[in-house]
C-alpha cells in the first residue's frame, strides 16, 4: 500500500535508550564540524557513541561509495543510484547501527534515508512513495530518532565548497545549482512534514552561532535535562 507523499510516516522505534542520530543538509552546509562538536561533548559526557558517514561506513559501503562519488561514473541511472546508496544504508544498518544500539550506544550518522529522499526524490524526480518503498525495506524500517538539518543557502554552500576547485569535486558535488537547490527545498519539506524529528538549524550563520543553538536546542533539551 502506498502512502500520499503528505502522509507522515509511521515510525517504528527500537525499544532500547541510546539514541541514533542523523545529520543531513547539502553539501558543503557544515555537518562534519557539527558531529565533530557532537561527539566532544558525548566523550566528556562519557556517553558511548559511534560515529558513521554513508554512502560508507563498512568495507562494502566504502567501495560503494567509490562507484556513486566517481565523477568518472556519469552515465549512472537514477535506479541505479537510489540501489546503491540504498545497498550501502542496508549494509550499514544490518552491520553496524542496530548491533551498536543493542550494545547502548549512541549512533551519529553523517546523512541517512532523508538523503535519499531529498537527493534522489526532490534532486533527480524520483518518485517519493516508491522511494519510501525502498527505504522501509533497506533499514528494515529504522528511522532516526531525530534529525539534525544544517539548512544552508546555496550561495554559501557553493562558496565553502568553492575553497575547492571545481575538478575536486565528487559526481554529486558537480551537479549545477537548480540540482542543489531542489535538494535544499526538498529537505525542507521533508522538516516541515516531521517537525518531531527534525531539529532545521540556520548553518549560513557563523559556526559559533550554530553550535549554540544546537547547544540549547539539543544537547540541554535531550540529554543535559
Ligand atoms: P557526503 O559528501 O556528505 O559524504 O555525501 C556524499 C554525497 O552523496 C553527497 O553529495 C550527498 C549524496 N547522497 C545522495 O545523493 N543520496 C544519499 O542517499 C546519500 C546518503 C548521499
């Protein structure tokens, strides 16, 4: 049965305390500092966590990961790309995410399901009740239990990303500006439908700025209460 694209999603949760954590936004919005700052404060807390990126985040996750960011890898078709981000979430989610949960550790994930949705959904035109489809059966139907979105406009994004020359970039890196705007939109969407989940915070301000409102609005509301 598919569901309207406005519907919000049932969520099942794992019953155990850790929290999984994932971080989202396009790129070039800052999520590695944020985790970095994240992590700082879970080591001090002496709170267990593990940190991991997808695509990756596996040994076969990374090789996958290799074969999607590969500017070489062109002529790749939508379906092709939504499996193979999808094989690596699968890989990482049977490998490492549930079996570190079980052990009580937190999981920070650099970019999760919502990637695909707004990549592949908003970005390329995927249709998002399929993809929905899909991503209940790749994570076995695991969501985050919240969602950090470092929204950022595209200007600043391109520009941090400018620090880089253009032939650096990855395969989705060098998709054009209408592309990442789509994605921007489409992860503001996805927000707006989950307020619950996710925490939208402003990343074109000074990092300083941004890590104190996470500061305020995650770490003393969810964990330091
Ligand atoms: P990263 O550079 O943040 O590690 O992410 C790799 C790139 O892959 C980034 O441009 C976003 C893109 N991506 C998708 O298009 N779909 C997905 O499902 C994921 C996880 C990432």
């Amino acid at each position: 049965m598919t569901r309207s694209r406005r519907d919000k999603p049932k969520h099942h949760r794992l019953s155990f305390p850790a929290k999984f954590i994932s971080f989202e936004g396009i790129d070039g919005c800052g999520k590695s500092t944020l985790m970095d700052q994240l992590a700082n404060w879970l080591t001090t807390a002496g709170i267990p966590f593990l940190r991991t990126r997808e695509p990756g985040g596996t040994n076969i996750g990374e090789k996958i990961r290799q074969i999607l960011l590969d500017p070489a890898c062109s002529e790749m078709s939508s379906r092709a790309e939504v499996l193979l981000y999808s094989a690596s979430r699968a890989q990482l989610t049977d490998q490492v995410i549930v079996s570190a949960m079980k052990k009580g550790s937190w999981v920070l994930t650099d970019r999760f399901v919502d990637a695909t949705f707004a990549y592949q959904g908003f970005g390329r035109g995927f249709d998002l009740d399929r993809l929905r489809i899909i991503q209940e059966w790749t994570t076995k139907d695991l969501w985050p239990d919240r969602t950090v979105l470092l929204d950022c406009d595209i200007d600043t994004a391109m520009s941090r990303l400018g620090a880089r020359d253009g032939t650096d970039r990855d395969r989705i890196e060098q998709e054009d500006r209408i592309f990442h705007q789509k994605v921007r939109n489409g992860y503001l969407a996805l927000a707006q439908n989950e307020p619950e989940r996710f925490l939208v915070l402003d990343a074109s301000k000074p990092l300083e700025e941004v890590i104190a409102e996470f500061y305020e609005r995650f770490w003393l509301v969810e964990v330091a209460r």
